[in-house]
C-alpha cells in the first residue's frame, strides 16, 4: 500500500511538482525533454492505434491519426495538470522543489524557494497585478489605434483600383515588412500614396493591384481598403484582449488587496 501512494504521489504531485521545478530553473532539460516526451507518447499512441485498426479491421492511417492525437492530447492533459498542481502549492505556500523532494516544512519556512509564497503572505502576488496593469494598457493602446485608423471618414467616399508602383524596404532599425507607393487615377489625374507593405493578407509586391478608398472633395486623401479592414479586425481582437486583462487586473487587484488586508490584520492582533 505504500508503494502505491509513493507512485501515485509521483505521478500526481512529486512529479508535477519536480517538472515545474526544473522549467522554473531555466533548465534546456525540461524543454528537451518535454519535446522528446511528446513525440514518444504520439509514437505509441500511434502504434497502438494501428494495432487497433489492424484488429478491428479499420482503415490504418485514420486509426494512426486519432492514436496519435490522444497521446499529444494526454501529454498536454498533464502539463494541465501540473498548472493546477502549482497552484495548489502555491496557495498552500509550499514551493515546487519542497514538494518534489517530499520533505514536511512546517510554519514560514516552508516555501524556501526563492520568489515562492509563504504562509500567510498573500495569495495574489503585486507583479501579477502590475503584469495584467501593463498588458492592459499595450493592448488597449493597440486596440484603440488600430479602431482610429478604421474610422469611417466624415465626408463621402469613393473606391478604385491603384497600383504599387515602388517597394521602400524597411530600414536596419525598423520593424515590418516596409511601405508601398501606390498610384490611382481619378478624373484623370494620377495621385499617390505611402502605406504599409502589409495590409494584413499578404505582402504587396510592386505592379500588384490594390483598392483605394479616397475622398470624393479631396481625391488626393486616400488609403488602402484592404490596411481599413485589417484594421478594424484587429481592433475589435486587440480591444476584446485589452478587456479581458483589464478584468484579469481587477480581480488579481482585489485578490492582492484583501490579501494585504488580512496580513495586516494577522500582525497587528
């Protein structure tokens, strides 16, 4: 009976535990090896599943592809389960090494670890707050630029067909794929504008042809149709993000507050 709960404890806790300690170690082991577990688990899952398609008189490839799946799919089951596993040590202030090495810690030395919590600390950390604080406010600021640049314009437009007639590729200090010149033609009279090589699908490539939304008053007020609606994709993305961390933050906020609370409270009485 010892034994089992020396295996099931390695395989639930210690293990987890000890995974978690060496990818947080900064250790090239734990990605090497977690590579080279998943393709060996893939590996039997597929063998099994051909054996099985064998037997049971089933097309080979598909019965290898779902084999496969499930082995990925239980490699990836237990990296979920080592996330849940931390986090239970966390809250209990146990670091990941304590746990894998077995060793019973009590009181305020028992998370040892270095940046690990420990007991009566609180639960949420003031960097995770300041991490969603920051991620808040980059995608948001992504979110609301890319909405300004898909704005509608005030006053009527109208659409044609321009054409990329010079390729500026990007300086050594500049990130992106460059800009584009492109020409179009309204009322005859050709106009030109600069715009990001990249509007979102492809790369543009000189002489390719690429729709242009101008200004009916001011024909020479234009830009690329395709960089609007890449745009406003991106905005409702970028925005969706933003909020979804601004709620992350607020939560962790309040997490982090009340832990600060109670601690104090703890000492003062």
């Amino acid at each position: 009976m010892r034994r089992i709960r020396v295996v099931l404890s390695w395989a639930f806790v210690r293990g987890p535990a000890a995974a978690y300690a060496l990818a947080d170690s900064g250790s090239s082991l734990f990605g090497i090896g977690s590579v080279l577990v998943l393709v060996v688990v893939a590996a039997l899952g597929s063998g099994i599943g051909a054996l099985v398609g064998l037997i049971a008189h089933r097309p080979v490839g598909d019965a290898v592809f779902v084999g496969g799946m499930i082995g990925i799919g239980a490699v990836m089951a237990y990296l979920v389960l080592m996330l849940v596993v931390v986090a239970v040590l966390w809250v209990r202030g146990l670091s990941p090494s304590d746990a894998a090495s077995g060793e019973k810690l009590p009181g305020r030395h028992a998370a040892r670890g270095y940046g690990w919590r420990r007991p009566g600390e609180p639960l949420v950390p003031g960097s995770l707050v300041l991490f969603f604080a920051l991620m808040t406010l980059a995608f948001g600021s992504l979110g609301v630029h890319a909405r300004q640049v898909s704005r509608p314009w005030d006053g009527p437009t109208a659409t044609t067909n321009g054409t990329v007639v010079a390729v500026h590729e990007p300086a050594w200090f500049e990130k992106g794929s460059g800009t584009v010149d492109i020409r179009y033609t309204v009322a005859g009279v050709e106009h030109v504008i600069e715009t990001g090589r990249d509007p979102g699908e492809h790369v543009l490539a000189l002489g390719e042809v690429v729709p242009v939304e101008y200004d009916v008053a001011e024909p020479a007020k234009a830009r690329s149709t395709w960089a609007v609606e890449s745009a406003r994709s991106d905005a409702t993305f970028w925005l969706w993000l933003g909020g979804g961390c601004g709620v992350l933050g607020l939560l962790s906020g309040v997490g982090y507050l009340v832990g600060r609370l109670r601690s104090s409270g703890r000492r003062g009485g």
